[in-house]
C-alpha cells in the first residue's frame, strides 16, 4: 500500500502545531523499554522467558494496560519494578534518534508551535528530554498523570491544543505506534508515521497515517508545503 502523495493532501488550513509521541519517536528507548519489560518478567514470571518480538506489542500501550493483561492482580507491583529499573538505566542507555535535535531546533526556530503527547510520567519524559537537551524546543509535555484516559483517547492531544491555543485542523500527530496515529485521527490531526518504528515500516503503512516520514528532516518539506 502506498500512501497519498503530498501534493494531492493539500489542506484548507496552514499547519501550526506539531504533537510528538516521545519514546521511539523522537529517543531512542528501545532497548531500555525492551530490557525494563525482560527484567520484570523474569522478576515475576521467570518460568517464561519473553523474547523481544514478544515485548513488541507491549510498547505503545501503558503500562498499566499492558501488566494487567499479563497479571491483574499484581499489575500495580510490576508496574513500579518496570519504573524503577527503567529509571536506573535511562542515562545510559537514551539517545535521540539521528537528525531529530537539528530538525526540532529547525522547526521551534521557524515559530511552530511543538508539543510532546506521550504514555509516559511526566517527570520521566522530561528526564529524556533534558537528557538529549530537547526540552528547551517545547512548549507543552503531556505524560500519562497528565489525564484520564492514554492514548488512543484523543484526551491528550486535545489538552496539548488547548494550551496551545490551536485547532485540530492546524495540527499534526507523529509517532511510532499505533496507539499514537490512532489518537491523531480520533482527535481529529492530521498524522506521520515514522519509518523508524521498532515494528516496522510496513506495520506504520498499514495504521494509514497521512504521511510516513523516512527520517524526522521530512516533516519540513510538509510543513513548508501547507504554509504556501
């Protein structure tokens, strides 16, 4: 399946508002997030061994949602094992994804309005943030703690607008997952894919996003084509 060409989305208004999904988006926490999961099955499930093409569909979704599939009844208990482990070792182990620190300086400097939408506490987006000196481009970060229902509930990106000052129509969605086009769509965005997806570039072209980017640089072109 190939996806709509740019000059044949052109969009009643201007785009204003970018709303970014942070791990595996913007840093690289894949295999901190795939060890943190390893680590806490092996601490509490250690009579099966979780390969990573099992860990796959786990990331994207909270935490909550997903330990409460594996054990409801100690789902709280893992979840803090997760954090704690994923907390020791996130210095050593994040990075920003190639071309994503020049092109979100790029955009933040062309007066774009940028925002973090992410399933991960607040305090521990920032700390990635911060880490791979991000944090000074955005304006606004929301993590889970931030609302009541994660994404795909369209509850956060519409928070982020809010305090944006923007519509849905001057905004774009990108992120990894499908959890983040989904939400992109019920709120309304328009949204990118990354071809960087740990699941892959075939997984992000069959979530039907409105663009895939190939590497994060291409979502300047876009950007320049909607404000013409």
């Amino acid at each position: 399946m190939s996806l709509p060409k740019r000059e044949e989305m052109k969009m009643t208004k201007a785009l204003t508002t970018l709303l970014f999904d942070l791990d595996g988006t913007l840093i690289n926490t894949n295999h901190l997030i795939i060890r943190s999961f390893q680590e806490t099955f092996k601490h509490f499930t250690p009579e099966k061994e979780y390969t990573q093409e099992d860990i796959l569909p786990f990331m994207g979704p909270s935490l909550i949602d997903t330990f409460s599939k594996i054990d409801p009844d100690r789902a709280e208990e893992m979840m803090e094992f997760y954090r704690v482990f994923n907390l020791e070792n996130h210095d050593e182990m994040v990075v920003e994804f190639d071309g994503v620190y020049e092109t979100i300086r790029s955009l933040y400097e062309s007066d774009y309005k940028l925002a973090i939408v992410s399933t991960k506490m607040y305090e521990t987006v920032m700390r990635g943030l911060r880490l791979t000196g991000l944090d000074k481009f955005f304006q606004v970060v929301i993590g889970l703690d931030q609302v009541s229902q994660p994404k795909p509930d369209p509850e956060g990106i519409n928070m982020a607008l809010s305090l944006l000052n923007s519509t849905k129509e001057e905004a774009i969605m990108i992120g990894d997952n499908s959890h983040d086009i989904l939400a992109g769509k019920n709120a309304g965005t328009k949204t990118a894919g990354v071809a960087w997806s740990l699941k892959g570039e075939a997984f992000m072209q069959q979530l039907e996003p409105d663009f895939l980017l190939e590497k994060m640089s291409d979502i300047l072109p876009i950007m320049a084509d909607e404000d013409e």
